[in-house]
C-alpha cells in the first residue's frame, strides 16, 4: 500500500459516518418542532448528527483529531445506552471496538500519521 493511501476499511467508515449523519440529521430534524421533555433536546441530536458528518469529511481528508472525535461520537452512544434497553448497550459497544480497530490498526495509523507529517 502506498504510504498515504487510505485503507478502503476507513473510507467506507468514513462514508458510513457521513451517510448516518445525514440521515439521522432529516429524520430528527423533525424532533425540534414537536415539545420535547427537556427545551434543546432536538438541537444537542442535531449537533451529535452533524458532527459523525464532520468526523466522516475529516477522516476521508486524512485528519488525525477527525478519527479521535469519531471515537468519541460512537462512545457517547455507549453511554447514552446505558440508561436505554440492554440490546442498545450491547450493539453500540460492538460498533465502539469495530469501529477502534478500523481507525487504529497500524495501516490506518499510517495514513493519519503520513498525512500530518505532510502537512508539517
């Protein structure tokens, strides 16, 4: 593999982001008319759905910080099940480490590391 190709694993982890960003951006966009129980409920969803966009744009582009915000994006989901179902729990920690190992394997550490050396 080329030093700074991208490993096809990130860029459909990236899409992926960017796709349920999106989706989950229309189908809740709904959510801010109707009364929700707490006042900004709909706008802190709306934020959390743009920012798995931002994640998947930046991780396509190469950035470091993009794939340790995406980390946290799924992780937040983790722990926001925790006070849902238990299916809930158990599917979101199983993307949580799919999701680790496509981002931190060594090839993918690669192309994060030989972008930011570029950029320096």
């Amino acid at each position: 593999m080329n030093s700074n190709q991208r490993p096809l694993s990130v860029t459909i982890l990236a899409w992926l982001y960017i796709a349920v960003g999106t989706v989950g951006f229309f189908v809740h966009l709904t959510g801010l008319n109707r009364g929700n129980v707490f006042q900004f409920d709909g706008v802190w969803i709306e934020l959390t759905e743009l920012t798995a966009i931002l994640c998947g744009a930046f991780v396509l582009r190469g950035h470091n910080w993009a794939r340790w915000l995406a980390m946290a994006w799924i992780g937040l989901h983790v722990v926001l099940s925790v006070l849902e179902a238990y299916r809930g729990l158990v599917v979101h920690s199983v993307l949580f480490l799919v999701i680790a190992w496509v981002l931190f394997r060594p090839e993918a550490g690669r192309y994060f590391r030989d972008l930011a050396a570029e950029a320096t």
